[in-house]
C-alpha cells in the first residue's frame, strides 16, 4: 500500500505494532479495514486483527468473528465467527455477547439454533447494557418465552410467601377486632 498523507502518528502506530504491541496492532488493524488514512486492504487488517487477538485482545477476537461472518478478506465460516465472538464474549464484549444471542437465536449457516444459548447470551449483554438484548428479552417476555432465571437468588420472599405471610396477619387482625 501506498504510504498515507500523515506519516508521523501512522509511523509511531506502525513502530508499535512491529514491536509487538497487540493495542497497536488491533488499531492498525481497523486503519486497514477501513482505509483510514491508508488504502484498503481487508486481508492485512485480518492479519494484524489475529495476531492481536491471539494476545487477548477483545476487540481484535470480535472483529474477526464479523470478518468471517461477512467473508471479509477471508472465506466466510460461521464457525470460525462463533469461536471468535465467544472468545470475545467471554472476555466482557458486549458486541459479542449480542452477536452471539443473536447467532443462537436465528441460527447462522450451518451453527443451530439454541434458544437457551440465545437467552443466556441475551441476558448477559442486557446486563451489561446492551439496549438491542434489553429489547429482544423484553419481546422474549412479551412472547412468554421462558427466560432461565439468574443465578442468584432474591434475597425476598417468594410472592406466594409474603402472600401467605400477609393473609396470615390480616387475618389474624381482623378476627382480634
């Protein structure tokens, strides 16, 4: 690729990814795909996208996952984007924990659907503020589609219990009056 107009901030960005730098090669990575300040080249910015994804970064993993959703500078392979958007998930990205529900709720390709993977991935990213998960449990609800409880359990009573509790007491009330 021809080199771009502002060398100097793309330099340092170059220097640090040649050096190893798995932040500088995600942003490097993203300045390939979209041709930002560079010309265009989808197969380098998947490059740089797996070598820093294999150092961890979150980013990076989910990148991947929509490059080979979308076949981007790369065959498209759902199962590859489903690995790639787990590890993400798994590492707090919220993009990916919705990408995921999203993936098990319609099925993608050959991956089936998994309503309760759906839910489950829903219900993390909705708690980790994704609006798009808020709405698909909220419709999910709506629908009466059970949606698996948290893993914590309420510190209150069961409804039944503290309506047993209160008839006791009204009762109890009433027949003293």
């Amino acid at each position: 690729p021809a080199p771009p107009a502002k060398l100097e901030p793309y330099q340092q960005l170059v220097d640090a990814a040649e050096k190893g730098d798995p932040n500088a090669q995600y942003k490097l990575g993203v300045k390939y795909l979209n041709g930002d300040e560079v010309e265009r080249d989808d197969m380098l910015a998947g490059v740089l996208f797996q070598i820093a994804a294999s150092k961890g970064i979150a980013d990076a993993q989910f990148a991947l996952g929509k490059m080979h959703q979308d076949g981007t500078g790369m065959p498209q392979n759902y199962a590859e984007s489903l690995q790639h958007y787990r590890m993400a998930a798994e590492r707090g990205h919220v993009g990916a924990q919705f990408k995921l529900a999203e993936f098990y709720q319609h099925g993608e390709g050959d991956i089936p659907k998994n309503p309760e993977e759906a839910m489950r991935w829903h219900r993390l990213a909705a708690d980790n503020g994704n609006s798009a998960s808020r709405f698909a449990l909220g419709c999910a609800y709506q629908a009466g589609v059970k949606i698996f409880p948290r893993k914590t359990k309420s510190p209150h009573p069961k409804p039944t219990q503290q309506r047993d509790k209160f008839s006791r007491s009204y009762r109890e009330q009433t027949a003293s009056s």
